[in-house]
C-alpha cells in the first residue's frame, strides 16, 4: 500500500513520458549480474539464504510508486532465481473482495486491490523499449507476482504482452511517445491460471472472495513464486528454468543479456484511480531498463 504516491501522480507520470529510453545496444544500461550457484534458494519468500548473501543485488526505483527495489539472482545449470524486495506500509492481501448492496439486492466489486510486482521481458533481441510508450512494436513475457491470486499457491502468473502498431483483438488503444497509435494486447501463457472467478448469486455475508485458487498448469505455471511481508518490506523470491521451450516465454542462454525491466504495479495502461485502495493499481509502467546477464562458473 503506497498511499503517499498519491500526491505525486501527475509529477511522476509527465516524467515517465517525457524520459528518453537507452537502447540495449548501447553502453549505460546496468546489469543484474546472476551468481553460478551449487545450493539454489528455497522459494519460500524468506529471501534469509546462504546464496542470497553473496549475490550481487542493484536497486532501481519504481517509475510510478517512485520507490526503491532492489534485485539480486543466482542461476544453476537448469533454473533461475530472483530476490525482489521493496518498501511497503502494510500487506494488501485481498483483491476485488464482494460486498453486498443490500439496497440492490447483489453484491458488487469492492475496492481492495492486491500487492503486485511485475518483470518484463523483450522476447526479441532488437527491442530497447519495454515502455507503453514506445515507437516500436514488441512482445513481451510477463512475470506477475499476486500476493491474493497467486502467492497462496506458490507461483506468480505467466503472460504475453503484445505491444503492436495494427490493431490487436481484445487490445487496449495507447500513444506513443513519437504521437502514434499503437495497441497493447495482455493474455495468459497456455495452460490453467491460479484462480478462477466465484459467483455468489444469494447473500451469505457482507463480503465474500471473489476468487477460488489451485495450482496453475502448462505454461501458465512456469514460476514458482513466495513473497513475505516483515516490518514495512516485501521480499519476493522467484525461480524459473533457464527454458521452458514454450513459444510464449522467454528463453534464458548463458553468454547474453537479456533486456528487462520491473514494476511495482500490473502494467495495464490505466490512469490512476483514487476511488480503489490502491490508486496506482493497473497504472503500472517499465521505468529503468536493465540487462541480466549471467556470471560464469569459477
């Protein structure tokens, strides 16, 4: 819950467009360096192991929430791992929760909107820009942490974002920084996502879930995730293998450098809403782009 970037909405957005975007090929993108490792970590969000001592972690800041977060990784010969860890006031842990309209009769959406972090990965080795704004067209794998969704059962959902100059089905209109329209497209990987939609016809308490959780399938269940809430900190950790083969992720290879960059909020292209608990929630947006690069083995 970031309530004090509230006042700061308009500020933060003008400069998130008016920022130039260095290009991958360029020298002055910093790198995530990935640590070889013996001993992977356990994902269980505690982020408190041995490796994580010796890791090489950065920190960034948030180009909407305008907060620090701050990565570190390690890589065996098969998987992936990520320590993410940003300031938070409070856990949110509840998403869209019901409340019942006793006036109408039914039960209508409530404003509570769930902790969330994003990685967003080029899928292509000529995109510089990971933005909304971008005078490019790109895909992307999108790595989306849900403290309500998905977390309780251990993973962060995996999607595709297309970000297209022709008009995409089911895709939201945007502009972009050089004034053209492009069309941003989200879907889900292949496979069962973590949650499904309930539907509560009849009354039976003043605020019902709106969610059901199990474990997520095919492509959809690449990333294990756990993140933890301690004192005003998340801690995040994430593991995924180097590849999946599946056509909707991206594939890591030791040796190159992969673009990427990392949201506190669910890029969407939404405004700001100071009607939901979290007002930046949807309004999400890449802000430093970084490289992970892979360290080699002594």
């Amino acid at each position: 819950m970031v309530k004090s970037a509230i006042r700061s909405i308009p500020a933060v957005l003008l400069a998130l467009v008016m920022s130039p975007v260095v290009g991958a090929e360029q020298t002055g993108l910093r790198s995530l360096q990935a640590l070889p490792v013996d001993m992977p970590p356990l994902i269980d969000g505690n982020g408190d192991d041995p490796v994580w001592r010796k890791a090489r972690s950065i920190t960034t800041r948030d180009a909407v929430a305008d907060i620090p977060l701050t990565l570190a990784a390690v890589y065996t010969g098969q998987q992936v791992y990520f320590r993410i860890s940003f300031p938070d006031q409070a856990p949110d842990l509840k998403q869209k929760a019901y409340i019942w309209d006793a006036e109408a009769g039914r039960y209508r959406t409530g404003p509570e909107r769930e902790d969330t972090l994003v990685l967003k990965w080029a899928m292509d080795t000529d995109v510089t820009d990971l933005t909304i704004s971008a005078d490019e067209s790109y895909k992307a794998d999108i790595w989306y942490w849900k403290a309500a969704r998905t977390d309780p059962v251990g993973y962060a959902d995996d999607k595709l974002q297309i970000y297209s100059r022709g008009r995409l089905p089911q895709s939201k209109q945007l502009l972009s920084r050089g004034g053209q329209s492009f069309y941003l497209r989200r879907s889900g990987d292949t496979g069962k996502a973590a949650y499904e939609v309930l539907s509560h016809p009849e009354f039976q308490a003043d605020s019902m879930p709106k969610y059901t959780l199990s474990k997520p399938t095919g492509s959809r269940a690449d990333i294990r995730a756990k993140g933890m809430w301690n004192e005003g900190i998340w801690t995040l950790e994430l593991a995924r293998a180097l590849r999946t083969d599946h056509p909707d992720d991206v594939q890591f290879i030791l040796g190159q450098s992969h673009l990427f960059g990392v949201s506190r909020y669910e890029i969407a292209g939404r405004k700001p809403n100071l009607a939901l608990q979290q007002p930046l929630f949807g309004a999400g947006e890449v802000g430093e782009h970084l490289l992970l690069t892979f360290l080699p083995a002594p």
